[in-house]
C-alpha cells in the first residue's frame, strides 16, 4: 500500500467510483478504441480546439475526407468502407489528432494539431498526398477512385482582450 500523501496525488478514474454521478460532457467525449465521434461531438471538440488555437495564436489544420463517385458530389460512406476509412486515418495521423464524422456517414474528419512554423501550401499537399495514398491502399479499388482528401488551415482569429 502507497502512504497516504501518494495516494491522494494519484488521479481518480471516474470508472473507479461507482456512487459517483457521471458527468454528460464526460460520457460524450468517452470513447472505445476503434470509434469515431458522431457529427455533433466531432463539431464541438472542433470549436473547443479552435478557440484554444485562437487563445495561442496558432493555426487549426482540418482534414476532410470523403468519397465522391461524380466530383463535388459526397456519396454516403457505407458502414463497412467506414471502418476502413477510420482505420487508414489512425494509421496515417498522430495519436493526438481528433477524428470524427465532419457530415455523419458522408465525410469524415480529423482535426490536426499544426506546429507554428509549417502554414504553407506545400505542407498542406504532402498530408493530403500522405493520407490519401495510406486511404487508398485500404479501401476497395472501386471506392478508392471517389475518394478526395483535403486539408483546410484557419488562422488564429483576433482576440480582443478587455
């Protein structure tokens, strides 16, 4: 047994205390390996994480995925090229990126944490180049034609501080 002063400094899991009431927030953001935010979760955590970026000055990288038979027209993402769509992306991004459904079972998204120093155009390519090539090595060739991997950058809006 640690002596008391240790114990105390360890955190607390909420799954730990079951007399405990669950917070809503919480249960939203919970999540098992292997599955993706709804639409509405994906869309808060992406306001969440901008007005952190804005709070630093830095820039929020959003990458879109989507397949599209005729171009500029999204088709829905069947369940089973969803699973893959998700796994390709967990493959090809970081740990710390946030991946969700942008547009529920249409588009799928990942919210990227940009370093300061890369905000060019070239930088944006190569992800969307590197994703999608690791996108199209898992979906089925007749899916992977529609597929179309963008990346959006927003810069930090102006905080007026009172």
């Amino acid at each position: 047994m640690l002596p008391w002063p240790v114990m105390w400094a360890l955190p607390v899991r909420l799954r730990e205390m079951p007399n405990q009431p669950r917070h809503k927030a919480i249960r939203a953001l919970e999540r098992a390996p292997g599955t993706e935010y709804d639409e509405e979760t994906f869309h808060h955590l992406l306001a969440m994480e901008q007005a952190r970026a804005d709070r630093l000055n830095q820039r929020l990288r959003l990458l879109l995925a989507t397949l599209e038979p005729l171009p500029g027209k999204p088709a829905p993402i069947s369940p089973a090229s969803a699973v893959r769509l998700f796994e390709g992306l967990r493959l090809s991004l970081r740990e710390t990126d946030i991946m969700g459904w942008y547009r529920q079972d249409r588009v799928a998204g990942a919210i990227l944490s940009a370093r300061p120093d890369a905000a060019d155009s070239e930088t944006m390519d190569l992800i969307e180049q590197r994703v999608g090539k690791g996108l199209r090595e898992r979906l089925p060739s007749s899916v992977a034609t529609g597929l179309r991997v963008r990346v959006a950058e927003q810069g930090p809006k102006r905080v007026v501080k009172r």
